[in-house]
C-alpha cells in the first residue's frame, strides 16, 4: 500500500494517508493572541482543510486527542466549540488531556484520526 503524505516538512507532515485512513498531525493555531475558543475555531479550520485535501471529511472521525494548556480554565470554552463544529452521530473516540504545549501562547492542540470514504 502506498503512503500519500501532505503539508510535509523535514520534521512532520501535516496528514499521512495509508491503508484507508488519515492521521492528522497535531494542529495548533496560527493566531495566538485568541482565547482559548478562538483558538479552537481556528485548528478546526485547519483540521477541516486537510480532512478535504486528503479527500475525507469531519464525518469520518474515528479517534480525537485534545490538549490543553489549562483544563480547568479551559475546557468548557473549547468543548463548546468543539460540540458545534461536530456532525450529529459523527464523535470519535477522544481523550483531552491537560499539558505543557510547544509554545506558551498555544491554549489548544488537536490531532484526528479519520476514515477514508469506501
């Protein structure tokens, strides 16, 4: 099988295409000085957008890892917006966790694992 790589950099690829599925690397936000529902918005932006160049959408989701930088603060605030961006009858098995991101000004990150259609 072959192996499509998208958005690749010397470190990363934005998505790796294999075996039927996508894998999304973890997206962060471009626009830092958003809160943490702003923030939100803008990686869902990314996620939809990489879900479409691999040829798939947000109603394949199969698995969800959420992080952020301050759960207790923010977690509301995100699955809100998460709630709104998710299809009806489309939630993938996810897991947020709280953790110390790459930037001290990222709120959020949020890596997908999603199906290819048939």
């Amino acid at each position: 099988m072959s192996i499509q790589r998208i958005d690749s950099n010397p470190r990363l690829s934005g998505a790796v295409i294999h075996g039927g599925l996508v894998y999304l690397s973890g997206q962060v936000p471009t626009d830092r000085s958003l809160d943490c529902a702003g923030q939100t918005r803008e990686v869902l932006a990314k996620i939809d957008d990489l879900l479409a160049r691999a040829g798939t959408d947000k109603t394949r989701l199969l698995s969800a890892q959420i992080w952020l930088k301050d759960i207790a603060t923010d977690f509301s605030a995100m699955n809100e917006v998460w709630a709104a961006w998710l299809p009806q009858n489309s939630a993938p098995a996810r897991a947020t966790l709280q953790a110390p991101l790459a930037s001290e000004d990222v709120l959020v990150e949020i890596m997908l694992t999603a199906a290819l259609p048939e």
